[in-house]
C-alpha cells in the first residue's frame, strides 16, 4: 500500500476535534497583580503588568481555555535573568532557576490537553497532583536565559477537557524552577505567595456527576507506600519508582543539560545503548520520543515512519509563527497536545481562531496601560497564526524504525527511554507488591509488553527546547 493511504487511514481513524477556540474573554484590562513572593532572595521576579481570561469551545464532552498575558518592567525582567544567569542549590545540586508559569485545576474536575505560548524555548509539563488519573496541573518553564524582553507582551494558554460536572477555578501562579540531576523534570523551587485566581469555570449540559463517575476513573487518594531505586547500565538515567496509586510511577532521572556538549552527550548515549537494552529485554515496541532538528510538515514526518504510525500518537509538539507580529521576541508560538480518544492530528494541529474573541464590558481592576476593551479586542484579533511544522512527537515505533530514524538527516534524536524505564519497573519486586496489595489480575499491557499500571514520569521528554536555547538561538 502506498504512503498516500496510510496517511489518509491515519486521518479517518483519529476521528475528533481537539484545538478550536470558539470564543476567548479577556475578565480584565491590563493591571498591576498583587503577586508577591516574601522568600525571593535576589528580586521579585513576577510579571509587573497582567491580564487573563476564560474560553470554551463544542467539543464533544465539554472543553475550557485559560490564558494569561503578561508584562515585565525592567527591573523585574533583570531579576528573572539574574536567576537564569546564576546556580543556585536545589535538592541534590546547583542549578540555574528560570521562569515558570503555572495553571492549576483546584476543583478536580478538569484534565489538562494542550498548551499554547509564545515563551521563548518552552518546555511544557503536566502533572496529576491528586492522583486520580487526570491532568490538574500545568506549566510552562522558558529555559531561554534572556527572557523576559522588558515590556514585551507574552502569553500562556492551558486547555482543558471537563470530566466532571459542576463548577470550578483554577489559579495560576508565577515561579521559578531547576532540574538537577535527580530530578525528572523541572520543579518549584520559589513561587509567588498570592497566585491569582482565573475565573471560575461553569458547565452546560453535562451529564451529572453520578452519571459520568459511571464511566469515569473515580479519584483515588495518592499513596507513597514505598520507594526505590533502580542503578542501570544507562548510568545517569536512573529510575525511581513509587507506589503512586492507583499507578506505579517510575521517574525518569534525566541528566542535566546546560551546555551543547551535554546536549550531544546524551543524545549519544541514549542513540547507543537504549534500543540494544531493549533487545536483550525481548521488547518489540517502545514509546519513542522524536525530537527534530526543525519543524517538519505532518506529511513528511509520517513517511520517515512508515506505515507503523496510524494509532499510536500520544503527544505532538509543533511551532507557529504570527504572520501580524512583526517582533521576533515574541512572534514564535509553540502548541503541545495530549492525543487522546481518537484526536484528529490534523484538527490539532490547526491554529485558535483569535477571530472570533468576545470580551467583557467592565474591567475589574484599574487599568495601567489606558486600554479600553476595543484596544484589547484589536490587540487580540490581530493574532494570525501559521503552522511552521512538527518539532516532536511522542509514539509507538519498532525497534528498527527507531535505529533508522536516530541516522535520519532531520532527526536530532529518537529516544524510547520512556520504555525502558517502563520495562525496568514493571520487572521489580516493587511491581510485583504493588499487583498483590492492590489485587490486580488482569494482563493488560501497552505495546512494550509491560503493564499499564506502570506509567512513567515524565511520559514526554523532548529536547527540542534546549536545541532552541543551545543551538538555534546562537
């Protein structure tokens, strides 16, 4: 079969509506937030001018957009660089510590999709803070270490897919992160002691909570009975694993990248010894992590594939480019989508008609830029993005596939290290403990033969981030 038809099967069996904005309120003009952070040693690092608001859209089930835009002065805009600049001690090591913006469902009934923003070198997580299965929080880390420009505007936007009737809030909050070496992603180190709350969420005609609880994952209070450590031949890429109920959670220990070399030193490592460990493990399938050079169209991407793609999508990351932005600060703007229940790619990856933003009348806190709500309407509809390509794309691929995409000429690297953290938990007596005490007895297994019970953190790992701040920004 040709090319053609595969890419034409993916597209009819990925059946659903993901990204599509139909309406976007911004709750207030331009005003001073009350974020303040009493602990932060070397200056306050919080946005100086703000703004946010709520959307929704008709997807199927009920969706709900949250966006923030922000300003820095100059003195803030220094302190968040100064952090950047300098290593400070977090856990297990010295570190830089760089911004973060944080969305967070206080209401647990919200699962986290995609993310949207113009941060320079974003790197995008979310995490399930209760343990109930569903994403409640997200954020977005600039590891771009002249962020922010003073008195550029930049925006963050968090969609959500509702899972439970009734209403809800989120706050949001800024911080400042690092990731030393035992650590698997990027983690608070300050945050701000006043998050400002987005306006509470509100649903139509959704089914009751008895209703959806019926086919929905009931909440599970997290646990953290045991934990332990497994040393593998991968040396830095140590796995933790933990009794996260109703999971068992291995992290990832990622090694510290801050230089080019240790960008190129770990590609290499992992392009040497994981694909192998997964041979002598038996391992047919495993969860790869692209990460390419440059945004690459849908189309060329799934011919470096081959006909292994349809299905087995779970995250994509793409670039955008505002073609009304003349300023090159803030005029990139990259999305990262959860592929979930059959997701069209192609509906995903179509930009958020801003076109179509409503507003309110009032402004609810005084207005330090002297906008009325036509300012901000045309500031907003002037907003016209244009997909550049594909920059990662978490997946299931054969071994083989990934042997070859890891010699690809666009590929900076295919990491199915996720697998291999997977495949080591699931083999541990902590996995065997964990089936006994929760009485689990059924085989299902995703498609590295490990069980699903095993999840892993992070799940999508992608570099392409540091291939911004370290390669392409030079």
């Amino acid at each position: 079969m040709s090319a053609k038809f595969y890419r034409i099967l993916i597209i009819t069996l990925l059946l659903s509506v993901v990204i599509a904005s139909s309406a976007y309120a911004w709750w207030s003009g331009w005003y001073c937030p009350n974020f303040y952070d009493n602990g932060a040693p070397d200056g306050q690092y919080a946005p100086t001018s703000y703004r946010h608001g709520q959307g929704d859209s008709s997807y199927s089930g009920g969706t709900e957009w949250f966006g923030s835009q922000m300003q820095w002065n100059s003195a803030q805009a220094a302190n968040v660089q100064y952090y950047s600049h300098h290593s400070y001690w977090f856990w297990c090591g010295w570190v830089p510590m760089y911004y973060t913006h944080d969305h967070s469902d206080m209401s647990g009934k919200l699962h986290g999709k995609a993310f949207y923003s113009n941060f320079p070198s974003p790197k995008y997580d979310w995490d399930d803070d209760d343990g109930n299965g569903w994403y409640d929080e997200g954020e977005v880390v600039s590891l771009d270490k002249d962020f922010p420009v003073p008195n550029a505007t930049y925006e963050f936007h968090t969609y959500w897919e509702r899972k439970m009737a009734g209403n809800g809030y989120l706050y949001e909050t800024p911080q400042l992160s690092g990731k030393p070496w035992c650590m698997s992603e990027y983690n608070t180190w300050r945050y701000d002691d006043n998050p400002q709350q987005l306006n509470y969420y509100t649903y139509g005609s959704m089914q009751s909570d008895s209703q959806l609880l019926l086919s929905e994952k009931t909440p599970i209070a997290t646990s953290t009975s045991f934990t332990a450590t497994l040393q593998t031949e991968l040396g830095p890429l140590n796995v933790d694993i933990s009794d996260n109920s109703p999971f068992l959670k291995a992290e990832l220990a990622i090694p510290v990248i801050e230089t080019q070399d240790d960008l190129h030193n770990y590609a290499t490592k992992i392009k040497d010894t994981v694909v192998p460990a997964l041979r002598k493990l038996g391992v047919k399938q495993a969860f790869t992590v692209i990460t390419l050079k440059h945004p690459v169209h849908l189309d060329v991407l799934f011919d470096m594939v081959g006909k292994s793609a349809p299905l087995t999508v779970e995250v994509v990351k793409a670039i955008y480019i505002d073609r009304n932005n003349p300023d090159t600060e803030t005029n990139v703007w990259t999305m990262q989508v959860n592929i979930e229940n059959g997701d069209s790619i192609e509906k995903v990856l179509a930009p958020p008609d801003f076109s179509e933003t409503e507003f309110e009348s009032d402004v609810a806190q005084p207005d330090i830029q002297g906008e009325t709500i036509e300012d901000i309407q045309a500031d907003t509809e002037q907003i016209n993005l244009e997909l550049q390509g594909i920059v990662s794309i978490g997946l299931w691929l054969p071994l083989d596939t990934i042997d070859g995409l890891n010699n690809h000429e666009l590929v900076y690297l295919a990491d199915a290290s996720p697998t291999y953290a997977r495949v080591l938990a699931a083999d541990s007596n902590i996995a065997k403990q964990f089936r006994f005490t929760h009485d689990i007895r059924t085989n299902d297994t995703r498609p590295d033969g490990a069980p699903s019970f095993v999840i892993v953190q992070p799940t999508f790992n992608d570099l392409y981030a540091e291939i911004q701040q370290l390669l392409l920004n030079q």
